[in-house]
C-alpha cells in the first residue's frame, strides 16, 4: 500500500497542478522522480 501511495505521489507531483500555481513545480525533478520510482522499487520489493 506504501508503494502504491508513493506511486501517486510521484505521478500527481510529474502532472503539476496545484504545484505550478504555488511555485513548487519543476518539471525536470518529476521525471526524475517517475524514472526513480520506477527503477528503484522493484530492487526493495520482489513480490510475494
């Protein structure tokens, strides 16, 4: 369940929103972060 609440997190943050109007939005650091979720979780979490 964490990851799946990490994995919105990430995607939320990658589409901007709310983000862009307070300032707090770079969109270079969400596709980073897509590309690190994305590759990282799968080496802590192997599945049952």
């Amino acid at each position: 369940m964490l990851i799946a609440a990490g994995a919105f997190v990430v995607w939320i943050y990658s589409q901007g929103g709310p983000f862009e109007q307070f300032g707090l939005y770079v969109p270079y650091i969400g596709s980073l972060a897509v590309l690190l979720w994305t590759f990282v979780i799968p080496i802590f979490y192997k599945g049952e």
